[in-house]
C-alpha cells in the first residue's frame, strides 16, 4: 500500500486505524514516524513519506512518535497472507529467527543467499534483515524497560542486542531518548520489583472488530488438560521456547488482548508474542475478510451478526499435525483424551505456581517410538508425521513453504484432504484453506441451503476465496457446540496472576 502515496494520505488525514501496520508515514520536517492514526496535526501533503515498515523508516533517519508509537501496532496482513519467500521471511523474523540463527540461519532456512534475501527485502520492505530485526529488538526493549525491574544491561541482552553500546545507540535512534528517560517515564514511577524477571504483561492490539466467541470458544473446547487450561475469562498454556519453557495467558478485551507471560529467560519474550499473535490471528484485517464474504447472500447474515471472526491457529504447526492426526474420525473429547495421554507420557514436566499446566506438548523428537500407545491407524499415522518432521522432510514452522508442505503432507500415508486442509488452515496459515469434508462444514453448508457434496460444495466455495478460511469460521458458527461459546459457561473465576501484576503496554 506504500506505493500508493495518494490512498496513503487520504488514510492519514482520516486517521482510520483500520490501516495502522500496513505502512508508516514519516514526516521529512521534524524527522518523526507515526502510524495512520496517529492523533498529531497531519502534515502537509509535500512533507511526508510513506514507508512500508517501521524498520524502513528507522533506516532512513526517522525515529518513533512519542505519542502515537508506531512500533506498537499490529503487524500488516500482508506478510500473514504471503506465501512467497518475503512474507515467509518477514514471518520468521517475527519468530525470532534471527536473534537465534543469524542472517545466514534465515537465508539456509529460505533456501536463499545472504545477499538475494538482502535484495528481496530492500525492494519489498525497504528494511534488509538486519535493519527488521533491529527494529524489533527495539520494540522488545522499550516492553522491558517500561514493564519489569531488570537493570539496563539485562534488558539489552534480554532483547537480543550484542552489546550495551549498541542497544544505547538504537534506543535513542529509534525513540529519541536514552533508555533510563523511557524507564523514568514509565506509569507509577520507577520499575517494581515484584515477581520472577521473567514476568510481565504486555497489550497485543488487533485490528477491529474481533469477535472472540469462536477463536477463544475453540482453544478452550479443545484444551489438551497438562498443555492448555481456562481460567474464568483468560485462556493459559503452555510454550517451548530456545531458553526455556514459557506460560502464557490470554484475555480478551474490546481494545487488545491482555497477555500475561512467564518465562525462563526474558530473551524468549519476542518470539512468545509472535507465536501468540499467530494463535489468535491478530494481524487479519478483518474488514478485507468481511468484505469478501459480506457479499456472498447466504453467509451475509452470519458475517453482519458477529463481524472480526478470527481464525483458531496454533503456537507450534508440529503439535497441530499431532493433534490434527488425533482427531480423525473421533469426537473433540476423545482427541484431548489421546493429546492428554501423549503429554503425560513424553512431554517434559514445567512448574506452574499459579495454575496446573504441567507440561509441554512434546516435540518431534520426543514422540519416536509413542505410535504403539495409540490405536489402529492413527498410531502409524502419527508415526509417519514424526519421521517427517525430524528428518526434515517436512517443515510446518511460521517460515514453511505452503505449497510444499502441502504437497508432503497428502502424500504421507493416512493423511486425507480434511487433515491436510486442517493443518494448511491452522498451522500454515493459509487465510484459503478449505476443509470442505468437515462434517460440521458441511451440516452448516446444508443448513443455509448450499451444496454439500465435497464437488459441489468446493464449487461454490470459490466466491469466497481468498478467505475461504475465514468462512469455515463463519459455518461454523452456525453450530451448537462450546467451540461458538467464550467464556464457557462453567468453570472458576480467573484469580489474580501473583507474578504478572505490573501496568501493561503495548506489544
């Protein structure tokens, strides 16, 4: 959209947040970054720049406003829905490929040089990868500084920086100000020093309108008991991390999510946010969603009832083949109770003072060898998914490719056109992914009056592309079953999280 100077300012002059994460506009006269909606005078047509990222903008000399911070906005669509080598990129980026590989690592996992993804990126973004990832880095540190007592130093290794002389030079590039005034500005005055170091609360904003009915209503009615549990309103569970095992807990609200973390090592904190904004799909664009599927007559109503419909995604792609695996032909009871089963068995033990997760899922190279605990079928199946994966035969992180994933999954044995649609839709992220032998799919699609053959009913499918995920969520709406239903209608109040109580910011 950044190409597009004139659709750009009409944005700004709005000052619509629909369109905040999709470019920055910097401004040439006071050297300043703002999203869309920043709230500050707008700038005349002839001073601005409209840059695609804010990575773009740090390279060219601008730093962050101090009153609209653009750093904390949600990420653009576009790098969602892409499945070339420059969304696969920017999604591993977010993952925190970089700060635990290097360049190079991400270029060997692209299946690219240095300097072809270097080229990629510059022409796309306007950021090559060193430049993204500090931009991120910067917007992990202000999140520490500003939520947790960690010294200074602890919080520029913490946020992936090499050294306290590079993390003062980029603090100051990126917001203007030395990292003890952001610290000396946080709300309540100084750092608390209440809780583990790795404690903290930060905001992860969205896109509106969110509908959480079904996105939370689906993580809590398919909890695996150990990995995942609801507390009240608040959904928790457990994360593998590259320095140690992290807990999360999620709670919606009409302005962002309240994400309560706790992890081993504060390190881990950029990928814990990425890997929970891929969970809950917060950087869709809703109104490009409901737009599409708005006009379709007969899925019209269902969109105009409960708008911002998200798609349930996954924190790992390999825990959601297993699970996926495991709920073939059987009820969503009966796939938690083989999970369950699984995870007492192979996962590695965590602590969990304020709840009673127990567990990680176990990893690929945990579950050789667990086929003969489960039945029939399935057990060889979930054998034959393993030996992908750890042979690397097969890749389901954020920076797979789709269409290859794909094309390895239908050819391993026991895995049909709804499996590899399911995991395409949740683990890939394909927004088009389309499992139309879903037999809640299709009583939905027979309820409304539309073909229910897989032919028929894939046929008529078309009109909705490119969001034909986002209709699954919309067909199954129309069902009374708990997946439709937040918070579930039983269970306890969500106590008081004893080690995350510190005032949230933006993520």
């Amino acid at each position: 959209m950044h190409d597009d100077p004139d659709r750009c300012y009409l944005a700004v002059q709005s000052r619509d947040p629909r369109f905040d994460g999709w470019f920055v506009t910097a401004v040439t006269t006071t050297g300043i970054y703002c999203r869309p909606s920043c709230p500050a005078r707008t700038p005349n047509r002839c001073n601005v720049r409209f840059l695609a990222t804010a990575a773009a903008a740090q390279r060219a000399g601008f730093r962050a406003c101090k009153r609209c911070r653009p750093d904390a906005t949600p990420g653009s669509p576009a790098w969602d829905v892409r499945a070339d080598v420059v969304g696969r990129a920017m999604r591993l980026i977010a993952d925190g490929t970089i700060d635990r590989s290097g360049v190079p690592g991400l270029a060997a996992e692209l299946g690219y040089s240095v300097r072809q993804l270097e080229r990629l990126l510059l022409a796309e973004v306007g950021a090559g990868p060193v430049a993204l990832a500090r931009a991120q880095r910067a917007q992990t540190a202000r999140v520490l500084i500003e939520t947790t007592a960690l010294p200074i130093s602890d919080v520029a290794f913490g946020a992936g920086f090499s050294s306290i002389r590079q993390f003062n030079d980029t603090i100051r590039a990126v917001f203007g100000v030395p990292p003890s005034e952001l610290r000396a500005r946080r709300a309540g005055g100084g750092p608390t020093g209440e809780g583990s170091p790795g404690a903290l609360v930060v905001r992860l904003p969205f896109r509106r309108p969110l509908c959480p009915d079904n996105l939370f209503g689906h993580l809590a009615a398919t909890a695996v008991p150990g990995i995942e549990e609801v507390v009240g309103a608040t959904y928790r569970r457990t994360l593998r991390l590259a320095h140690g095992p992290g807990i999360v807990a999620l709670t919606p609200t009409p302005d962002h999510i309240t994400c309560r973390v706790d992890l081993a090592d504060v390190a881990d904190l950029t990928t814990a946010i990425a890997r929970c904004r891929r969970l809950l799909d917060l950087d869709a664009d809703p109104e490009a969603v409901d737009r599409v599927l708005g006009d379709d007559p007969d899925l019209a109503p269902l969109v105009a009832a409960c708008p911002g419909r998200r798609v349930p995604r996954t924190v790992d792609g390999s825990e959601l083949a297993v699970r996926a695996v495991l709920g073939q032909q059987v009820s969503t009871a009966a796939a938690r109770t083989s999970a369950a089963a699984l995870v007492v068995r192979h996962g590695q033990p965590v602590a969990d003072p304020a709840g009673s997760l127990t567990h990680l899922f176990p990893s690929p190279e945990q579950l050789v060898g667990a086929e003969p605990a489960l039945a029939g079928g399935r057990g060889r199946t979930v054998a034959v998914l393993v030996d992908a994966l750890v042979s690397g035969h097969l890749d389901l992180g954020p920076g797979s490719d789709r269409a290859e994933a794909r094309r390895v999954l239908a050819a391993l044995p026991g895995f049909g056109a709804w499996t590899v649609e399911l995991v395409a839709m949740r683990a890939l992220g394909d927004p088009d992914a389309f499992p139309g032998g879903d037999l809640g799919v299709r009583r939905a699609a027979a309820g409304l009056g539309l073909p229910t053959t897989p032919a028929g009913l894939h046929s008529r499918s078309e009109r909705w592309r490119p969001w034909r995920a986002y209709a699954v969520q919309y067909l199954w709406s129309t069902a009374d079953h708990p997946i439709n239903t937040w918070p579930p209608t039983a269970g306890p109040t969500a106590p008081r999280h004893p080690r995350a109580t510190k005032e949230p910011v933006h993520a």
